[in-house]
C-alpha cells in the first residue's frame, strides 16, 4: 500500500474578494470557482454554523476556541465582535498549515 501526500499551496493570484449578500467578504478562487463562505452571507454563514453551533454565548465568562483551518478569519471575526458584544474575554487559537 502505497500513501501518497500532496501539499496544496494556494495560488494567491487565483483568489479574489466577492462581496455576499449580508455586505460582509469572502475569498473565490478563479479556476474552481469555489467560494469560501455563501455567497448569500459570509458572516451569517460563520455567526449561524460556527458561533451558534459552539453554543459559546451560554458560557457566561471566559470563552476557548481551538479552530482548525484559519481560512479567511471570519469565524474569528464573529466570534471576537461577539466576545465584545457580551463583555468576556476570549482565547482564540488557530492552526492552518496552508494559510491564505
């Protein structure tokens, strides 16, 4: 059995910001045509699937995140308006080995 291992190194000139339907960023790499966030709403899209599933606003206090795959920042984008927004402080730690 052979495994084989391929490093994926974004192309920077492939990537170019789209404007989303809440006004919020994403990135939209050319030759896939392959969006990072909706289309309908990047930030939406991180304060539904990211901020709400970790269900952080019900730790009243200091809130922990360990995000794998930093991608475009907009879920640590979300989630530090949201710390702001009620008052704790937040550790946020993100491991990306590709990062754009």
């Amino acid at each position: 059995m052979a495994i084989v291992l391929e490093s994926l190194l974004l192309d920077q000139q492939q990537l170019e910001t789209i404007r989303t339907g809440d006004g919020s960023e994403t990135l939209r790499h050319r030759d896939l045509d392959v969006l990072y966030r909706s289309s309908a709403g990047a930030y939406g899209e991180s304060l539904h699937v990211f901020f709400e599933g970790t269900r952080l606003a019900q730790t009243p206090t200091h809130w922990r995140v360990l995000e794998l795959g930093f991608g475009t920042g907009m879920n640590f984008l979300c989630t530090a308006q949201k710390a702001l927004d009620a008052g704790v402080s937040l550790t946020f730690h993100s491991f990306d080995p590709h990062p754009i």
